[in-house]
C-alpha cells in the first residue's frame, strides 16, 4: 500500500474531524462551506479508490446504507438511572438536608447545576477513543442498539480528541441526550404537515422516534443533536463531576455552557431560577435543572435507592399557565383539504408574548377534553412556544356556553365535507377549493421546496384571489403579466422585477426539489430525495408500478398509493406538463466532473436479482460514474454486487475477499454521489 496516500488520507480526517467540532460542537467554524466540500469530495475519492483504506472513524463513515432490521438489546454495564423530581424551593432544601443527613457530618458539599435536556437519554461507549457503541435508556438495564443511527449525528465524535496528560481512553462510557432543536423541530413538523405526513407532538418524540428509525440516511437528514452529562471510566482518575465535564468537552463532546458549580444552596436556587427565566431564549426544549453532588467519592457514598441516584435530583420548571376565554373554534382548511379546528381566544399574555389562537389538532381532541365556547379554559406553554389549551378551569360554567361542532360544509369554497372511515379528520374533496389551492402554492414557492424568495403567504393569497395564479403552473406564467402587476397597489416596479428573478432562479432547483414541490401527498422532503435518486426522471416513476416505487428503501404503501393515484389525475399531468415547458427540471443532472470519476478504474460484478431495477439500469449507473462492470469475479474485481438468490459468483466473491454489496448499499453508494 502506497503509504503516502495513507498519510494524505489521514491528514485529511484529522483536518475534517477538526472542522467538524469547530462547525457542530464549538458553533465557530474557520472553514467556509465550498472548500471544506472540496476536502471531503477529496477523502471520499481517495477512501473510493483505495478501499481497503476506509475505516469506521472516518468522517465519510457516519451514513452507512444498511438498514436496521432488528434493534439488539444490550445489557448496560451500570445501569441508567433515573432522577427523582422536585418542584420548589422546599423539596430542593429537602434533598440538600438528605445529602448532609447520609454524609460524615460537618463535609462540604459542592453542587454542580446543569440544565435538564428534554430529548431521549444515550449511553455511549468508546474502545481505545473510538466510538464502537450506542444505546437507549430501555428499561434502564437494557436498552436498544443504535450505533448506526447516532453516528449520523455530527456533534457526536467518531473518534475522540487526545488529551493532554494522556488520559487513560482505553474504554469510557459518556451518557447524554440526544435532542432536536426547536427550529430543526419546527421546519421538520412543516414539512410534514405540508406533504400529508403525520406531525410530532413535540421534540422529545421526534428525537426519540427518530434514533428509532430503520434507515440511518433519515436519521441522518434530521438534524439531531446532543448535550453529555456523565462519563465513567475505569481509569481511577476522576473525582469532581465539575472536572468530568471539562474532560469531556476537552475529549471533543458538546457539553451544555450553562452549567455552574454550586457551593451554597443559595447559589443553587438562584441558578435554577435564572435557568427558568432563560427557558423561552433558548434553541432547545428544557423541562427543569438537574442538581448533582460534585464530589465523586461523595456520591459513591450516596449511593442509590429505587432507581435513582441519592446525589442527584431534577428541578421541574412550572409549565407557564394562564386562564382566559374560548371565544370560537374556527375550522383552518390545509392543503390535503383537511380540516383542523382552531381554538380563538381572548387575548392573554403569557410567557413573552400575547396568545389569541391554539391549535386544537382535530374533534376527538375537543370531545375528551369537553371543550364548549364560551368556556374559561386553562392556555398552557411548554419550553415550546407553541401554547396548547390544556382543559376547562373546574366551576367556571355559567351554562351560556355552547357545544362545538363539525362543520358540514368547507368554511372556504362551501363544498361538503367528507370523512374518509380510518381519519380523524373531515376533509374538503373540491379540487378547485381556494384554500387548498393556496395551500398549494404556499408549499411550492416554500423554502423547502422551489425557495422562491419575496412569493411568500401573503402574495400567493393576493395573486390567487386576483386570479393570477390557479395551479404552480401559473407561476412561471406570472412574467407575461409584469406590466398588470407593477399596476397593482403598492407593489412597485423592483419588487415585481425581484420576484419574477427568484421565480427565474427557481428553475435551477433539481429534480428532488421540484418532486416534494409538487405536493404529492405523503411524499415528503426526505421522500422526494429518495424517489428522485431511485428513479431519475419524473417519466420513470410515472411508469413505475406500486411494487417497484415501494422496492425504495422507507418508502411505503400509503406512499405509493398516493402517488399512482396523483398521477392519474389528468389536472396534474396538465401542470406537470406546463411545468415541463417552463424548464424545471424533472429528471436528474448529469454527475460533474469530480463525481464522474468516483468509480474511474472500479470494476464490479452484478449477480443475483436485484428487486428495484433492472441489471440494465445498474450497469447503466456504474457505468455514468466511469465504472466498469464485468461478468466473471477475480482479484481485481472491486465491488460484487448482489442480489436475491445470488449464487457462485457470490461465494467466489467471498473467497477471494472482494467487496461484496446489497441492493440497498448499492442504492446508497449510488444516491450519496447524485
Ligand atoms: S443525569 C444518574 N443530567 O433526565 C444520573 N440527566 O429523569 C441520571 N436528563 O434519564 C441522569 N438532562 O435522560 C442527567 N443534565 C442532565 C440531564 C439528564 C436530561 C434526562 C436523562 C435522564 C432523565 C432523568
């Protein structure tokens, strides 16, 4: 092995490990997006030529394509505890006098107060500095396996930093939470809602459903995040938790800043209740403090009881609460057509701002919680800004009140509303209804989807109601009518011209972009990636059978379905075709350059079945990457490819040690690159 090739390959991990912790860890990146790209594109051709050289702490290592058939239990080697609750000043008094009550009178106790993440607990386990495994709370004996999925994350290291003083790393255990940020949670949630899919209540169960999903590429693509707390080693060279920490963020971990080291009960209040105040600034969700004993030998003393530490406890944050008028339900009409009933309140301040409309999800939800207009009800805030009403204040009946019911009838276009057997929701089946129209349109133009900027909610409704735009087709029509438009009130000569640029620029959006704009029901952002590299061209997939679009890695049934069914609507043919002679693109580019050398010089062998495509379209692929591919395996062979029932080209494959791929990992390789 060319062993200056092996040291390029290494220099160029250490220098993306190094960016890595700078953009995903420390937030101050010294590299901008373009060459730090170049470096990787680089790593990622070397590591492709010479594969004998990848290894697993590489940072091109963090996506692997297998999916996850079964999460393996693993038995924690300490088991995770869990933290007992208080909720004021007293309980926290209470806990410190335990504290004293089990240690040698007149010792000083030291708290370190930290904040109390609301996302999902992981154990994560590090042979000789590198990260070998991941694992949920479970029932805090054992949890579940989930290597693959928390590697996707960045700020989670591979491999550890070295530390100065050579600290022992032969096998350490760091336990944190793993959470999703407020924005990444809310832009995932609109999306969602957006493509039809089912929304998340909030962002622990995102984060907690998504370390369960079986495709680490997903996982990968939700922007997860985490904040450790705990490390144990064997090495006997701890003894403050306050200098774990420090370790910790030394080793190359996110550990949370706003933490302090408490030598008063005083001080501990106090902190906690600057933390509460702070609660609304922050990115993520909190729901408390956590209090620890900072001496480790203390804490050994301490012991546990029940399941939870005797050092530590959590401080739960009120949920911010107030009480005001449930004026009316109004009915909000989505894209898809669904209903879903809006709570509209007296206006009450609570927790920064002035809260006037709720979300009340859907009917079932009014029903249990009993809710009558008229009633006083309680309007609660979470760490989330998203204020729920929690139920009816007891004793406030004056009997004026009146029932909700469902509307007959959509609020926007009068149509009647049906109710499909298996949904919750009522939904407005007139394809011309204007809401969903402008529904429409709003998720086209939207930023996850055609970006095109200065045509947001406010414009679309405008030009909709002014009849300039009926279907996403319209949009590219909008140039023609410019003079019309500089016409129309207030809006002036240079942001018309600034809006039909964007809606120039717009066309440059690739094939995955244009796919989740359409607005197929179920096909989300992630979705759309997924159909697009699979299939290539809108044409393929139209031609595809249910089957072969759910061969796809995640994509399902009600997927499919609802993309036949999308494409034997005649009205959608018409704006795909009207949207293809504006010259957006419905196919895949070609690969650049740098891409169409990444299998230059790789020789593969097909063998078996392969249930997503023909052998045709895989040689096809290789062959537009400047793979070879060839019938027989030998020694120089590079990857097997293989399928169902694949048979001695397999075994010789496996006797010579040639690389051997699936289908998905095939898929994977390929959908990476495009
Ligand atoms: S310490 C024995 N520190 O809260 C120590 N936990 O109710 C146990 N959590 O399962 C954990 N932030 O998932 C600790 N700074 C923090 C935390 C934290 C969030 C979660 C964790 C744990 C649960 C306990």
């Amino acid at each position: 092995m060319n062993n200056n090739i092996k040291n390029e390959i290494d220099n160029l991990r250490e220098l993306i490990r190094r960016y890595d912790h700078e953009y995903y860890v420390l937030n101050n990146s010294t590299i901008n997006d373009f060459d730090y790209d170049l470096l990787f594109k680089k790593l990622e051709q070397l590591e492709k030529e010479n594969p004998g050289l990848i290894s697993p702490d590489s940072p091109t290592q963090r996506i692997g394509s297998d999916l996850t058939k079964k999460f393996n239990s693993v038995k924690h080697e300490f088991p995770m505890l869990s933290l007992a609750n208080t909720y004021n000043e007293g309980e926290l008094f209470e806990f410190d006098r335990r504290v004293r009550e089990n240690l040698p009178a007149g010792e000083i106790v030291n708290y370190v107060v930290e904040l109390k993440i609301d996302g999902a607990s992981v154990s994560l386990t590090y042979s000789g500095g590198k990260l070998v495994k991941a694992a949920t709370r479970g029932d805090g004996e054992s949890g579940e396996e989930i290597t693959a999925n928390v590697r996707t994350i960045r700020s989670v290291p591979l491999k550890l930093r070295e530390v100065e003083g050579g600290y022992d790393l032969s096998r350490i255990e760091v336990r944190g939470e793993i959470f999703m940020d407020l924005e990444s949670f809310r832009k995932m949630n609109e999306e969602r809602a957006a493509s039809g899919e089912k929304t998340f209540a909030n962002p622990r169960n995102s984060a907690a459903g998504t370390l369960k999903l079986q495709d680490p590429r997903i996982v990968a693509s939700r922007n997860l995040d985490i904040f450790v707390y705990y490390l144990l080693s064997n090495s006997g060279q701890l003894q403050k938790h306050s200098e774990n920490l420090e370790i910790l963020e030394k080793l190359g971990f996110k550990v949370n800043p706003l933490h302090k080291l408490c030598t008063s009960m005083d001080e501990v209040i106090k902190f906690c209740a600057e933390m509460d105040e702070l609660r609304e600034k922050l990115p993520y969700e909190i729901d408390g403090t956590v209090i620890k004993v900072d001496s480790l030998s203390q804490q050994k003393t301490l012991g546990s009881i029940a399941r939870s530490p005797r050092w530590a406890v959590a401080y739960k944050f009120k949920a911010k609460v107030a009480q005001t008028k449930l004026l009316k339900v109004t009915w909000q009409v989505g894209r898809t057509g669904a209903l879903t009933p809006v709570a509209e309140l007296e206006p009450v301040f609570l927790g920064g701002s002035t809260i006037s409309r709720a979300t009340l999800h859907n009917m079932d939800e009014i029903r249990r919680k009993d809710l009558k207009t008229g009633d006083t009800v309680f309007i609660e805030k979470g760490g989330d800004v998203i204020p729920k009403v929690t139920g009816v204040v007891p004793d406030t009946r004056m009997g004026n009140e009146s029932e909700i019911s469902e509307p007959e009838n959509c609020p926007v276009c009068d149509s009647r509303l049906n109710k499909p057997e298996d949904e919750v929701a009522l939904y407005c089946e007139n394809p011309v209804c204007g809401a969903k129209i402008k529904g429409s349109l709003i998720h086209f133009a939207s930023r996850g989807a055609m970006d095109i900027e200065g045509l947001g909610e406010s414009l679309i409704n405008m030009f909709a109601d002014l009849g300039y735009l009926r279907t996403s087709a319209d949009i590219y029509k909008l140039r023609d009518k410019a003079e019309e438009l500089i016409d129309i009130e207030r809006m002036g000569e240079k942001s018309i011209a600034n809006i039909l640029n964007a809606i120039e620029i717009s066309k440059e959006k690739p094939f995955d972009k244009v796919l989740f704009a359409l607005g197929i029901r179920y096909v989300g952002a992630g979705a759309a990636k997924k159909l697009a590299n699979h299939f290539r061209s809108i044409d393929i997939l139209m031609n595809a059978s249910e089957e072969e679009i759910e061969a796809v890695p995640e994509i399902g049934p009600s997927i499919s379905r609802s993309i036949k069914e999308f494409f034997s609507n005649p009205l959608n043919i018409e704006i795909i075709d009207s949207l293809r002679n504006s010259a957006l693109n419905f196919k895949l580019g070609e690969p650049d350059q740098m891409e169409k050398k990444l299998f230059d010089g790789l020789t593969f062998v097909l063998t078996g079945t392969l249930s997503g495509m023909t052998r045709e379209k895989a040689r096809d692929e290789i062959e537009r990457f400047g793979g070879t591919v060839v019938s027989s395996v030998s020694k120089k062979t590079n990857y097997v490819i293989a399928g169902e029932s694949a048979g001695s080209k397999l075994d010789k494959a496996l006797q010579l040690g040639v690389e051997v791929l699936n289908e998905n990992q095939f898929l994977a390789l390929l959908g990476e690159k495009l």
